[in-house]
C-alpha cells in the first residue's frame, strides 16, 4: 500500500512539473512577430493570386457557367 502511495505522489509531481513547464512555456509565446505577419500577408496575396488567375481562365469559367447552368435548369 504504502509503495501504490509513493508512486502516486510521485507521478503528481511529475504532472505537476510537466503542467508548469507547459504553461510558462505558452506564456513565452507572444504570438507572430512583424516578419511572420509579413510572410503571412505575402503569402495569402500570392494564393489570392493565383486562385483569381485559375477561377477567372476560360476552362474553368466555362466550367462554372455550366455548372451554375446545370443547377438552374434542374427539375423541380
């Protein structure tokens, strides 16, 4: 019994201490610096971009106009 108990305590410690490093660990953590927002934004504009250049080519405008065409002849 008394060895279940020691074991016990000693695993809450070790919790304990996993807990505490965690936590200061998030509390060092700010968050993004100036050069992450700024590769970030670069790299949302490049996607929008590159998604406006696909959207807005001739095989896949025709493709969306047929498919938006298809679901507003469907049958009722």
């Amino acid at each position: 019994m008394q060895v279940q108990t020691q074991m016990r305590v000693q695993v809450r410690k070790r919790l304990s201490a996993w807990w505490r490093a965690r936590r200061a660990a998030a509390r060092r953590d700010a968050g993004m610096s100036t050069t992450e927002y700024a590769m970030g934004t670069i790299a949302a504009a490049a996607f929008a971009a590159v998604l406006y250049k696909v959207l807005t080519s001739g095989t896949v405008s025709k493709a969306l106009e047929s498919v938006i065409g298809k679901a507003l002849d469907a049958p009722f």
